[in-house]
C-alpha cells in the first residue's frame, strides 16, 4: 500500500510543471511533429530576423488568427519596442511578457493547432514585418 502512495505521489509532482519543463515538452513535440499530424495537429514555426510591427501583430492576433490554433508560444522582436516579448497563448487567452535581449533580435514564433491553413498563417505573419526603410539594403545586423 505505501507502494501505492509513493507512485501517486510522483505522479502528482510529475504533474505540477513549471514554465520551463514545458518548454521541455513543446520542444519534444516539435520533432515528432509527423505523430501529432495523424490526429490532424499540425505546428507552423515562423522566424524572421526583421522585427514586427506591434499594431499589424495585434490586427493579427484579433482578426485573423483562426479558433483552431489552440497553443502558440514564441519570442517576439516589435518594432516599438526596444525589449524581447515573450508571447504565449493558450487557447482563447495570450500573455505577452516583457525581457532583456540576450542575443540577436529576432521573432521566433511557434502555432499549434488543427487543421491549420499554414500558407494563409505564414502569409499573415509575413504581413506583420515591419519593413525598416533607414537600414533596408545595407545588411544591417550582420
């Protein structure tokens, strides 16, 4: 019977996760991407080393991200803003959390969900760049 218990116990620990064992996990399921497929889950990654424009982000965010993507997570680089956002968003409610730049600028954004459109989603988050006319052509950052 103390087996038992201790077994629950585990389970119980095992269960209450932190921020970043479910990095962990998403991270995991990112390379079997193929097993989530089969249930019609399908994941789009987005990166880009340009930054996005806030307002063109949230018009996205409330317009055109379809009910179906249930599980999004990312790092985000805005035009407006000098910091690094961490975004994620579960279901119908996303967190958008302020950080210090550690390395390169750039957006790293994962979508998960069903059925997804990922030409349309990919071509809305293209939409979201913003386009810096004072560098553009002079490979800035490099």
């Amino acid at each position: 019977h103390h087996d038992h218990d201790h077994h629950h116990h585990d389970h119980h620990d095992h269960h209450e996760c932190t921020p970043e064992c479910d990095h962990d996990h998403d991270h995991h399921h990112h390379h079997h991407s193929n097993h989530l497929e089969n249930d019609g889950f399908t994941s789009l990654s987005f990166q880009s080393d340009k930054p996005l424009s806030i307002k063109k982000f949230q018009y996205f965010l409330d317009n055109q991200l379809p009910t179906n993507v249930f599980r999004a997570k990312g790092i985000m680089w805005f035009d407006e803003s000098p910091k690094r956002h961490i975004f994620h968003l579960s279901g119908k409610r996303f967190t958008i959390e302020d950080d210090e730049w550690k390395g390169e600028k750039k957006n790293q954004l994962v979508l998960i969900g069903q059925d997804l459109d990922l030409d349309k989603l990919r071509e809305q988050l293209d939409n979201c760049i913003c386009l810096p006319s004072v560098n553009r052509g002079k490979g800035f950052g490099k």
